[in-house]
C-alpha cells in the first residue's frame, strides 16, 4: 500500500473470526480491556433477515460472521456476514433498484477526490449500496467552519477528511473495501488513485487539480462526474465514450492544468467563472465571489446544497452504473426554482356518475320483445358481439368479429354469446307464440350466424324461462361462503345435461381456494401482456362514458382499496415494471379473494369438434344455451352467478396461449392443466363457461345493453 495512506486501524475496522486462533487471542484481549464496549447483533439482525418479503437466498452461513472492531469507537459489534447485511440493509432499496440491479452496481469501483461535497457523494454511494470498493483522496483536515456541511462532528477536527469520510462509511457497512489517499491526488499518483476505478468524482478546490482529474480521466477512457453545489449544478463527461473530448465540455478551450499551477486567486477568477457560467450563477454567489478574499473567507456553501449534491451524483452513478442513457454535458437539479413554481395540486376528484337514466322499457310484445331478449344475453366484457336482424319472417343473429378481443380466442366466446342470445330469442318468441324452427350457419363472411324462425309456436318449457332471462344479471359481490345443498348443485348439472353439457364443480374450501389461486394467477398474465393489457382497461367505463357496453366500474363491485389500485393498475408503464419483475400479486388479490368468497367454482363443458372444424363454432353456440339454463336455474335457488373468464378458458392448441401472451404462455397451460384436473374435466370435454357461485347481496347496479332496432315488417338491424 502506498506511504499516501493512514494506517487501516485510523479509519478501517478490523474483522475478527473467533474460530481463527490468531483472531480469537485479538478478541481475548480485547475483551479484556474494561474500556472497549462489546455488542452482539447477530441474532436481533438475523431475526429482522427471517422477516423480510421474498428474501433472497444465501451461499453464507454462520461461517462468516465477524466481529467488528472500530478502533476509534474503542467498540466491537458482532454482526452476521456480508450477504446477510447488505442483504438486509438494502432491502428497501426494491424495487427503484432490484436484487439484480444492486448486484451489478456492487461491481463498481468509484473514486471521489475532495471530501467537502465528496463527503455527501462517497456516503450516500455507500448508504445505496451502489459501489462495491470505494477510493477517497484529500489532503486537507476537518476544521469547525467545515461542520456547516460535512456531517462530523467536534471530534472530527484536526483529522483528515478523507479519513472522516472513511470511517463514518465504516460504521454503516464494515465489509465495504474503502482505501484513502490523505496526501490528495496530484501528478505523481493521479494515475495510481484511477487504475481499475470505473468512474471518478471530481469535488476538489483547486483549479488545477480539477484540471488534471479530467486530463487522467481521459487518459483511462473513465466517465467523470462533478456537482458545483450552486442551483444543483451537474457536470457529466464521458470520457469513455468519447476520450478526445476536451475537459470541462470545452469551455476551457485547450487549457492544459500546468498552465493553472500557481495562479493567484484574481488569475484563475476568469476561469472559474467560465466553468461555473457566471450568467447563470445564483444572485447570491455571484455576488459572494466579489467579496471572497474582502469580507469573505472563501465562496459560501449550504449543507442541504451539499447533500442534493451526493443525491444527483449517486442518480448520475447509477445512471452510468445500469447502461442507462446519459450523455456527457450539463444540467441543473435547482431546488429554489421547484420551489418558487410551487403550486395548489389539482384536488382529487372522487368519482361522481351521472344521474342513472331510465332504461327504454321493454318491449312486451312482438319482434321487439324477442329482439330485446336476445340483446340481453351475456358476453365477455359486455361487448355483445352479435348483429341483429330482422326481417317479417325471422330474426337473425349473427357473430360480429370487430366487436372480439384477444381473449377471444378463435371467435369462441363470441360464438358462446351468440349461442346465449339465440336461447334468449327463442324463449322470448316462445312466449309470444311466435316461436318456429332455428338454424346455425357457419362459414362465409358472418363466420357464424343463427336464425331464428317466425312461427306459431309456444313451447311451454321454454316460454317458462322468459322472465328469469329478462332478470338474468350477474352478480360480482363478495359471497358468504355458505354451502349450496348438494340437491341444489345437482339439478344444475341435470340442467345442463338436458342441454347437452356436463356440469362440474369443486365446493370444498380447499379446492375452492386452489381455484382462486389459478383463476387470480391467470388474471395477473392478463394485466402483465401489453396487449391484453389495453383490452382490459379499454373494457371499462367510467363516469361520462357510453355504459351502453363494456364494464361499468360499478358493477365490478371494487371495494375502495381496489379503486384506487386500478388508478394505477391502468397505466402500461407500472405494468411493464412489474413485469420485469415478476410481480404484480397485489393486481388480483380481489379476484382470488372474491373467489374464495364463493360456495363452489363450477364449469360447463361439452363435446366440441377439433379445433377448425367448421362447426366448432356452432358447438359452442349450443354450448350458449346450456350457460344460460344452468344460469337460469342457479338464480332460481337464490345463487349468485359470476362467470370468471382466465385467459386460457378457449384456448384449445398451445399456438394460441402463445399468440395471445407468449411472455406468459407456458405459465398458462400449466395453469389451465392445473384447473382441468382439479374440476375432473375428462378429455372429451371443452370448457365453455367457468362460474363463481355463492350467496351473496344484491348487486347495486346491473349492466346495460345497446338498443334494440325499431322491430317492423321492413327489415331492421343492430350491432352496426
């Protein structure tokens, strides 16, 4: 080590292993000093480790706990080993920075020259964690008019301020490598103090020296940061990219530092006041400046200046540190101009809906009424993708693909809605005495399409679930989890084996839990992909939007925790670092909580054709009728119904989880595996519809549809 530095024990403490016997003698006679105070922090801090969130994994163990001896403390503390504190010290840095991204800042290696503003930069480097060596260089000793900004204290004074800075960052993080050069930085070991650093900070007094910083900074192609202290002022050169720059972004022209050595102080003013760009120095130091060497000692300088100073230089380190973009030049982090624009924040405006208008009345008879029922049919997200027509002989509905989504994968959910609303026409037309046969139709531009003769018939059966499908709604609130009576859930799967379909379900707390598990996780991939993403905030309506169609955010039954995350779930930038981080649990707590919440989680399967049969999708438009029947039936025994739609629920062939979430489609089918063989789904079966039952209050507010046409002989349409 060089004769520049102090010995280790002045400002490094020692680290004692009690099983080495050399160290453990040094312990023994430590111990022996009645002067020196002895702590042992090592189950209180392992204690505090055990607690933490998503703790990180240790290649540690016991092993490698010291005992921490501070000279200067005349103390010794035993503390854990270096993975376990800084581990825990800096679990609070996640997420501004995560595990990954500390433990490649830990790599660098930085040195900061000048210990007044240095002093805040190399302590707060180290209180981020952001450095994994430390190198500091001053010549000067503490004196009391320092202590207006450095954070030592009176028995500081006379000591080196290197030294100061060494040992404060010390006691924060012993196992932190800190070498310093008390003699300052000049010719002869500039080169020395640079070798192996990856950036340099410059926080000196003396021109020339600044000057020679920057000339060996170029020389090791290493970036170069400096903050003047005044109105937040920044300086970033990167040297690494561009080593032919000149220093101080050339506004020194080809000044070289020999050429400052032994200025006076009224031959340097020129250039300093050229570095500092006197027209935007602060009033107060410019005009400080006149009076330096008159009625001032030197140029004034403010504590908390300083310490915005070690704030904006560990940003720009980190900056540098990431790859993250920064170029060299010059900017200002000015607190005293945020302040003078301060200003009265827009008030938070709770939401306030608009006065709710009375819904058309419904048609009570005709084309109309069967119209009007079929519009009130369910669909994923309410976006009714269905067309309307009819004509004097029949009504027709047909699949309109511009109002799918992503999640619709193959047109199967809209093909299920089409199916559900030609159930709901034919038992309306079934109470009008104005039911004839049915057809379905797919292929050709409609892709699906079904239609509904006008006939004389009246079918008792059906015509007995008008008014239920008219009252038919869903129902999102929280259930009380009181079981439904086993007589009860097996009507409904006669309900839909009368339909053609087979109704399973899980009602124990167990399996009802595990489903909430699956179902939330499947909503996370949802919020986490950028383009399902927009789809789902696109979905909801808030107050002044068209509730006509889509979500309207009262019907979702958020409590006001959840509102408020949803102002921040919708923004795509949070998602995307949540993304990056694997998170995002807290963005479904309310699905799997509402699930749990449930009496039993149920689903309705049925025989489909292979995927791109051209009647897969008029099987599912049957499978339609069966959702609504089993619907029908549940409300009857005073069940609340909630269909839960994950993103895996149509999807039929792994192609189409990657093509809707290729981030997330491995995590999918696994979770669609996992929900087909808690539900006993056989091979045969095809999922159509998954149902959240329960008890629970009625909802407030319930969905609204688009119109219906004008029902007359002439032909009319909806759904353009």
């Amino acid at each position: 080590m060089s004769g520049d530095f102090p010995a280790v024990g002045e400002y490094r403490p020692l680290l004692l292993d009690e099983f080495d016997s050399a160290d453990a003698a040094k312990l023994g006679r430590l111990r022996a000093d009645p002067t020196i105070e002895f702590t042992d922090l090592r189950d209180l801090l392992r204690s505090e480790f055990a607690g933490l969130l998503d703790s990180p994994e240790l290649s540690e163990g016991s092993e490698s706990d010291r005992w921490i001896h501070y000279p200067w403390r005349r103390a010794v503390i035993a503390l854990p080993g270096p993975q376990l504190l800084r581990a825990l010290r800096l679990d609070r840095n996640r997420n501004h920075l995560t595990r990954h991204e500390q433990t490649r800042l830990s790599e660098l290696s930085i040195g900061v020259v000048g210990q007044s503003v240095g002093h805040a930069v190399a302590y707060t480097l180290a209180l981020e964690g952001i450095c994994g060596r430390l190198r500091l260089a001053d010549f000067d000793t503490i004196e009391l008019s320092n202590l207006n900004r450095i954070p030592g204290s009176v028995f500081d004074i006379g000591r080196n301020k290197a030294v100061v800075t060494a040992r404060r960052i010390a006691e924060l993080d012993p196992y932190l490598p800190v070498e310093v050069y008390e003699a300052g930085v000049a010719d002869d070991n500039l080169d020395d103090f640079l070798t192996d650093l990856s950036i340099v900070v410059e926080e000196c007094d003396s021109l020339d020296i600044k000057l020679a910083v920057r000339e060996a900074a170029r020389r090791h192609r290493m970036p170069l940061i400096m903050q003047s202290n005044d109105r937040g002022l920044l300086d970033v050169e990167r040297f690494d990219l561009d080593p032919a720059r000149l220093p101080f972004h050339g506004m020194l022209g080809g000044t070289r530092a020999a050429e400052l050595r032994g200025l006076s102080t009224r031959d340097k003013a020129p250039h300093v006041i050229r570095i500092l760009d006197g027209a935007r120095l602060s009033d107060k130091l410019a005009a400080s400046m006149v009076e330096v060497g008159e009625t001032l000692n030197s140029w004034p300088q403010l504590g908390s200046e300083v310490l915005l100073g070690g704030a904006s230089v560990a940003t720009a380190v980190r900056r540098i540190g990431l790859g993250l973009k920064l170029p060299s030049g010059r900017t200002r982090v000015d607190v005293d101009r945020s302040l003078d624009e301060i200003a009265e924040p827009a008030p938070v405006e709770d939401l306030v809906w608009p006065e709710e208008e009375a819904e058309d009345s419904m048609p009570e008879s005709g084309v109309a009424a069967i119209l009007a029922c079929a519009q009130r049919a369910p669909s994923g997200g309410n976006a009714q993708p269905w067309r309307l027509r009819a004509d004097a002989t029949s009504i027709t509905i047909s699949l309109a693909p511009e109002r799918s989504s992503m999640m619709d994968i193959g047109y199967r959910g809209s093909a299920l809605a089409v199916g559900a609303a030609l159930y709901n026409a034919r038992v309306a037309a079934a109470a009008q005495g104005m039911l004839g046969d049915m057809e379905l139709h797919t292929g050709g531009p409609d892709l699906l399409s079904a239609v509904l003769r006008l006939g004389t018939g009246a079918d008792s059966e059906l015509r007995g679930d008008y008014r239920a499908l008219l009252a038919r709604h869903t129902n999102r609130r929280d259930g009380t989890g009181v079981p439904v009576p086993t007589a009860v859930m097996s009507e409904l799967a006669e309900t839909a084996r009368r339909a053609h379909a087979e109704f399973r379900w899980v009602d124990d707390a167990e399996s009802v839990a595990e489903a909430a598990e699956v179902l939330a996780e499947s909503e996370r991939a949802r919020y986490l992909t950028p383009a399902m993403h927009t789809e789902m905030m696109a979905e909801l309506r808030w107050p002044g939007d068209d509730l006509r169609t889509g979500m309207d955010l009262r019907t979702l039954d958020l409590a006001p925790d959840e509102l408020a995350k949803l102002e921040i779930a919708r923004r795509a930038d949070v998602m995307a670092l949540l993304r990056s981080w694997a998170g995002g649990i807290a963005l479904v707590e309310g699905t799997r909580d509402k699930v749990r919440s449930s009496s039993a989680v149920a689903v309705l399967t049925f025989p489909a054709p292979a995927p791109g049969d051209p009647a897969e999708l008029a099987a599912y438009a049957r499978a339609g009728e069966a959702l609504q029947r089993v619907w029908i039936a549940a409300e009857r025994h005073g069940l609340a119904v909630q269909p839960v739609s994950p993103l895996f629920l149509f999807a039929r062939r792994p192609e189409e989880l990657r093509a809707v979430s290729p981030e997330f489609a491995d995590t999918l089918a696994s979770l669609q595996g996992r929900f087909v063989d808690l539900m006993g789904v056989p091979s045969t079966g095809t999922m159509a519809s998954i149902l959240r039952l329960g008890y629970a209050a009625e909802p407030t507010v319930r969905s609204r549809r688009l119109p219906i046409p004008d029902a007359t002989p002439a032909a009319s349409e909806i759904g353009d």
